[in-house]
C-alpha cells in the first residue's frame, strides 16, 4: 500500500505540538497521544514505494505566518520527496525574528537549500 506523505507530516505535527507539553501532560493532551499511538499501530504494515524513472528528487517549502498571539516565531518547513515517497522533511519555528512575511519565506527557502544541496549530493553518491 502506498503512504501518503501527508499522514505522516500530520502526526510529526502533532507530535511537535504534544512535545511542548511532555514536562506537563495533561488529560486532554494523553487523550490526544493516544490517538496518534493507535493510528500509529493501525498504520505499521504501511510502506513507501517508489517506482517511477527516473526518480526525480522533488522540494517544497513554506511558512505559516504567525498565527497565534502566544507565538513570536514563524513556523516553516520543507519536504523532499522522490517519486511521491517523502526522503526528508522538517518543521520547525525559525530561530530569526523576521518582519515581512516575504522575509519568512526567503528564510525558509534558504534553509531548504541547504537541505536540497545535502541530498542531491547524497543521490550523487548513490548507484540509481
């Protein structure tokens, strides 16, 4: 079966979330673990396939303006995926306090960038 790259970016986020609290869990928050533990072993005998050639290495990135009042930092990520199969992604606030959303988004990009150059070295280095 394949797996769609976004049911896993949607428990990262959760977890990303639920991780703020781990010195603090309450009822709801070990509700909400949980769930994404049973959809966890619900989802254990899924795989990811790639097949298509050539395999063509794929990077998206974007930034979630600040969408909370309790939130200083912008939340940006990236995924790299390769023959629709996620190879690497990440989430996380930027560590830069930025002004523009245009300047959040450059940000962003950069740091997919080095992201992108790590991995097309690595494909480089890998017999396909």
């Amino acid at each position: 079966m394949y797996l769609s790259s976004a049911m896993r970016l949607d428990i990262s986020f959760i977890v990303c979330k639920l991780s703020r609290f781990m010195s603090n869990l309450s009822s709801d928050h070990w509700r909400v673990l949980e769930r994404v533990l049973c959809y966890l072993k619900g989802t254990m005998s899924y795989e990811i396939h790639y097949s298509g050639h050539p395999a063509v290495l794929e990077g998206y990135s974007d930034v979630n303006w600040i969408s909370d009042i309790d939130e200083l930092y912008v939340t940006s990520g990236y995924v790299f995926t390769i023959d629709r199969g996620v190879v690497s992604w990440r989430s996380c606030e930027q560590t830069i306090l930025t002004r523009l959303i245009m300047e959040a988004e450059l940000v962003a990009l950069d740091t997919a960038t080095v992201e992108a150059d790590w991995l097309r070295e690595l494909l480089m280095d890998l017999p396909m």
